[in-house]
C-alpha cells in the first residue's frame, strides 16, 4: 500500500445456508473481488475499470454498489475527497454467492484504510448495506455481513443490527457449483410469500435453531437434517433447471446437505473432509455440465478473516 493507492480482497459469501433466509451467511476463502483506490488530486468518485465479468456493471457511481457504499460513507463521514476505484471480480453477477456485497465491503474497506477513517467493521456494515441495496433492492446483511467480518454470520436482529459470529467445525467444508445461468436477487426475492404460516415458521425456526446448535457442537448428524429451507428455496428451487440433479449428485459423492446459496443459481453443500469436498464439487460440476450448461466450482474452508489489504 502507498500513500495514494490500496488493493483489497474481499471474499465471496454463502447466504441463506438452508433455513437463515436473510439472517444467516458465511464468507469463503475463494472467490473474491479485488478492489483498488487511488486517490485524485481533485474531489471527483470515479470509476475506472471493471474487469471480470460478461454482465455490464454501472460505472457510475451512484448505480454501483461499491460506488454507493464509498459514497454513503464519504458523505456521513464529510470527508471531502476524490478517489478512482477499480473493480476486479472473479466471480459472475447474479451467481447467488455474494458478488454485489464483495464489491460493496471490498470498496468501503479499502477507502477506510487508504483514508485513515479508523471506522470500526460495525459502523462499515451500514455503508456496505447501502451498496449492496442498490443491487439486491432490499436490505439483507447475509452476504454483506460475512464478507466483512469473515465467519459464520448469524444477523439476529436488523432494527438494530446485532451481529452474532458462530463457531464452526475445523473441519467444516464447503462445494459451491455456479451453473452459469443468471438469476437476479431482486427478481428472486419477488416471487417470495410476503407471509409464512405458523407451521412454517415453526420448522424454519427449528431447523435454523438446529443449524445453529450443530455447528457450535460440530455435530455433523444435526447440520444436515437443519439443513432445509421452507421459505425460500421451495420457490427458488424452480428457477434453477438442473436443481435436483446437483443435489443428487452432492448427496452420491457424500454431502452432507445441499442448498441454493443467496437467490441461485449456485448451489453449496457441506461436507466433513476436503477429499470429499473436491469430490463432491466434481460431481455436481459434472452434473451441471451433462446438461450442456457452463459451469464452475469452488471448495473453500470458511474464511474466518474476511476482507484483506492485498497492498
Ligand atoms: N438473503 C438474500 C436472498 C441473499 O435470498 O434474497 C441474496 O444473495
């Protein structure tokens, strides 16, 4: 890092994980975006380079989440500054692991370093949100959350924002296939209910307990039956052609449970060694592509650090 210039990585996130629709997320090692500032000699935002993905992202600053994440903490902050930003990602848009919320949390870390800002993660959590709503239409922390504190992330509450980080088993490990068709968060989170039924509720709230609990107790057994979302993924399922086919295919080579991670189309599983965790990605990414469609995957402990300064 000089004076003038930070490069960042910030990591990529699983959310929802089975029953934590909106409250649950936890960051991986790999992918991620990188992001890097300069500072300008003037009081100019710009944007000056995206590079990493087919979809067209906004340059503009005011339509991209790392844009409006900078933005909002400039202006609360009344720091009067200009600074150019670059955006490299390395995984798709609309991929359901966290790519909007990367950007945001990559950009507001790396200008809080860069800046001197000495803004704690809690109060970057409110800047990164408002990036990320500008892509996602709707404030969830799920992604946001993990990307910046790194770790299992349990939002209990939102008004106010209480962040809870959840021990996880050492050997906790986790498949992520892409398929590569897109889904956007926003368009996924339209064809939600807007009200769940008591019975519902109660299971969801159940299994999200239970996840909870397995996890703490690294109770392999117990994370895998928690793993069931009643909510969202009954309805998102349907979007994700090849759904029962990659989890087939991750329960064949020995996942534990299978999910849609964030609105899809990526799917996750959890497994308890890394020699089935590459297995299992195998087969799913194997599955995926009988299907002609383009794919990839990743395996990844969790990241329990988030984001870094890469210089
Ligand atoms: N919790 C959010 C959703 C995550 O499922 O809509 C989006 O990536």
């Amino acid at each position: 890092m000089s004076s003038n210039s930070i490069r960042v990585f910030a990591p990529a996130s699983v959310s929802n994980v089975g029953p934590g629709f909106d409250i649950m997320g936890f960051a991986v090692k790999f992918p991620g975006d990188e992001i890097i500032i300069r500072k300008r000699n003037d009081r100019k935002l710009r944007i000056t380079k995206i590079t990493g993905v087919k979809t067209k992202l906004p340059m503009n600053i005011s339509q991209n989440t790392a844009g409006v994440a900078i933005k909002a903490m400039l202006k609360e902050l009344q720091v009067n500054v200009g600074l150019d930003i670059e955006i490299h990602k390395k995984m798709e848009v609309g991929s359901g692991i966290g790519s909007s919320a990367a950007s945001a949390v990559g950009a507001v870390f790396a200008a809080n370093k860069l800046l001197s800002l000495k803004q704690s993660k809690n109060q970057l959590l409110n800047f990164a949100l408002a990036g990320e709503s500008i892509a996602s239409g709707a404030i969830h922390a799920d992604n946001v959350a993990p990307a910046l504190f790194g770790g299992f992330i349990l939002i209990r509450s939102y008004n106010p924002i209480d962040i809870i980080r959840i021990p996880t088993p050492k050997n906790l490990y986790c498949s992520i296939v892409f398929p590569q068709i897109q889904i956007k968060t926003i368009e996924a989170r339209r064809i939600l209910p807007a009200e769940v039924n008591l019975k519902t509720a109660c299971n969801q709230a159940g299994n999200a307990a239970g996840l909870i609990a397995g996890l703490i107790t690294s109770d392999f057994n117990l994370i895998a039956r928690s793993l069931v979302d009643h909510i969202a993924e009954p309805r998102r399922a349907k979007l994700i052609p090849i759904y029962d086919q990659i989890r087939n295919s991750a329960f064949e080579a020995g996942a534990i449970n299978c999910n849609v991670t964030g609105s899809g189309p990526s799917m996750f599983a959890f497994s308890d060694s890394q020699i089935k965790a590459i297995k299992i990605a195998q087969s799913m990414e194997a599955s995926v592509k009988q299907t002609n469609t383009k794919c990839v995957s990743y395996v990844s402990k969790i990241n329990h650090i988030g984001p870094k300064v890469l210089d």
